[in-house]
C-alpha cells in the first residue's frame, strides 16, 4: 500500500497533488455530493475551515457519484456548485471514487484504518467523514448524518497535539 503522504490527489482542473502537501495539518476528509439532503453540511464545513484553518486544519472535499447517483456534474460544475452556493474556500477534488475495485487509494485507506459499524469498511453514503491528526493518524470516523460542528472538540484536541 502506498503510504500516506505519496497519495496522489487529483484537483478539480485535472492537475496532481500529493497528500504529503498537507503535512502536519489536521484533515477532515469527506466524501461529498451536490444533490444529497446531506449536501447543507457543506455550510457547516466552510464553519470548521474558517474557524480551525488558520491553526493548521483543512477540510478535504472528494466529490461522489457512487451513491444514489447524487453527483452527476461534472469537476468544473461541482466546483461552481461549492463556491456560488456555500462559498466554500477549502479544496473540492475530482470526482473520486470510494467504493469499489476503482477506490481511490487514499479512501482504500482510510476504511481499513477506521472501519465503519461492526467492523465493515465500505462507505455506506455521501459525506461519511474522517478527521486526520499531524501525524497522518486517522482518529475517527463520522456517519453522514454526524452534523461536523458536533465534533468541534475532536478537531481542538488534534490541532493541540504537537506533529
């Protein structure tokens, strides 16, 4: 398995960027779909990114089609969607992914560190979230109907953890 950091992520435009980017920052990782009755969290994420980003936190959007066919814009009209709609400042990818023999390496991994409820690793639903310390460590994983400000503590706690 390719190790954290040398995860390559694919931005909306088409160009690369590894995760090793984000070295040393806390990562909330989500999953995410423009036509879900989830989709309002984005509101309370841009929160999480104003609130805790300049002490070195990101919220990481991965756009996804793989449930309910919830996401069927393409990158340049999801990123729209993001910034006209919740004026989100944090990075939305590509669509990615999360299931599946076409999983992204980066949710492959995150599953098997914080498997879901009674130990199954598939992603059940849009915004599913994982929140990443410094360290690259996956500390916990959040079903889709967990709102994000909920676990504002949990985010405080790893932010107050040195790298």
């Amino acid at each position: 398995m390719t190790s954290l950091p040398e995860i390559t992520l694919e931005r909306a435009d088409g160009a690369t960027t590894p995760l090793g980017a984000y070295a040393g920052q806390v990562l909330l990782i989500v999953n995410t779909a423009s036509q879900c009755g989830f989709t309002p969290q984005y509101e309370a994420l841009e929160q999480l990114q104003q609130h805790f980003g300049p002490e070195g936190f990101s919220v990481l959007a991965f756009p996804c089609n793989q449930f309910g066919r919830q996401e069927p814009g393409d990158n340049a009209s999801i990123q729209s969607f993001c910034e006209t709609r919740y004026h989100t400042s944090f990075p939305v990818f590509a669509k990615t992914e999360v299931n599946g023999a076409e999983a992204h390496p980066l949710f492959a991994h995150l599953k098997a560190a914080a498997p879901g409820v009674l130990g199954t690793e598939a992603i059940k639903w849009n915004f599913t979230k994982f929140l990443v310390d410094r360290r690259g460590q996956v500390r916990a994983r959040f079903a889709p109907s967990t709102d994000p400000l909920s676990f504002m503590s949990a985010i405080k706690d790893c932010l107050a953890e040195t790298p």
